[in-house]
C-alpha cells in the first residue's frame, strides 16, 4: 500500500483536480470512476469552482463505483449529487457522462451497466474493462463502492453486482471486486479521524486477508495508493 498524507482534505482534491487536467490532455478518451461520500463533494465543488475552464472535459469520461438504487433526482443519488455539484457547471457532452440506473430494478441494470461498460471501456489482455483511474472511499465499516464486509465474492467474474447496505438493508448497484482490481489506477480518498484506527489496522496487517474489502480491492497490474488527509493518517507510521 502507498499511503500519501496531506495537510487537509482541501489539499488531497487538489491533487486529483490537477491530475484531472493532465489526464484531459492526453489524445485518447480517459475513463475514470468516481465515488459518493462527503470528501468527494469537496472535489466536485473545487472541479467547478477553479477546474472549469482548465480542463478537457470532451476527453474525460465519467462513471460510478456504485450507485443506490433511487432516482436521479433523489438526494441520496450519487450521480445526482456530481450533476448538481459538477456537470451542471461545465461545458461536458452528455455522452461522456454514464450514470447508473438506479430508478431501474436492480439486477437488469447490473446487467446493463456492465455491457455498458464492455463495450465503451478498453479492455485489458484478460478481456476486462480496464478503467484508467477508479477513485473510490472507504467507510468506517471497511466497506468501499458498495463492497460490504463478509458480503463479497472476490473470485466471481461479474463486472457489477447488487449489494445491500447491511445498516439499512438498502439495494445498490456496484462495479465488482473483479473488475476493480482490472484498472490501471485505483486511489482511495479517505479523510477524517473516524478511519484513522482502521486505516491503522490495514497498514500492519500487511500481507493478511482482513475482512474489510478496502483493504484487499487493489490494483493487480497497475498502481494502488491511498490519499490520506492528516487526521486519517494520524496512526500511520
């Protein structure tokens, strides 16, 4: 694991915002994969706030880790929050934005989302959909996209799955543990004191299966790092 540690959580989405305008500037598509949560609100902000005009966004395509199974316009939606934070502030097509429908009954729009997937990503040597970068949280739990402690398969093949969020038993839509582990680029974005004591424990146990899937989703051929604010990052040695 590479953790990076950053003064605050200000910092650690400008690092991602400038790699934003880096990878807008590359001569092919960039598919990258955002996360919901608290800390990536600050991203969407910054993004439209101080990125608008300094990036490609023809070049970005953007997808979710996850999505709950609510309509867009749900406040709980994942995409609704970065249409409201972000898209609704720069100048992206329509088609380079590839939402999961969450209106839509859970198991076919699993289905859907990863021929979507299959047919738009790039796929690697094994057939997969190799995002370029996938940015996802972790909760407290050690839970991350919809990846929820003893409920994960790691060996199946699917690209995405139905999960239920075992605290309110609410069905979501989730990129898979398999296809996570195909990107080129995975960054956690972790932040607050709340997960210092379990980022703590990932960091010694090493090598060892614990059973939060944060700790064991990385990237197999690429890279996989951590961007920890200070206070996520206070019991790291």
């Amino acid at each position: 694991m590479k953790y990076i540690k950053f003064a605050d959580a200000q910092s650690a989405v400008e690092k991602i915002a400038e790699e934003f305008v880096t990878y807008s500037q590359q001569a092919e598509p960039v598919h990258i994969s955002l996360s919901g949560g608290s800390t990536p609100k600050l991203l969407f902000k910054t993004l439209a706030e101080d990125y608008a005009d300094k990036i490609n966004w023809r070049n970005l395509h953007f997808w979710w880790g996850d999505e709950r199974c609510v309509a867009p316009d749900n406040e709980e939606s994942n995409y609704g929050e970065v249409q409201r934070l972000l898209f609704d502030h720069i100048a992206i097509p329509a088609q380079n934005i590839h939402r999961i429908r969450g209106e839509d009954e859970p198991e076919t729009e699993a289905a859907r989302f990863a021929e979507e997937m299959t047919a738009l990503v790039p796929t690697d040597g094994d057939g997969v959909p190799a995002f370029d970068w996938i940015i996802l949280g972790m909760g407290t739990d050690g839970h991350t996209a919809s990846l929820f402690p003893l409920q994960v398969d790691f060996n199946s093949p699917c690209l995405a799955i139905v999960a239920k969020n075992p605290q309110n038993q609410q069905l979501r839509v989730s990129k898979s543990a398999y296809l996570i582990k195909h990107a080129k680029r995975v960054t956690y974005l972790v932040t607050g004191a709340s997960k210092a004591d379990l980022l703590h424990e990932i960091q010694q146990a090493g090598e060892v299966d614990l059973p939060y899937p944060a700790a064991r989703v990385k990237s197999e051929h690429g890279r996989t790092e951590w961007y920890l604010d200070a206070d996520a990052a206070s019991q790291l040695q």
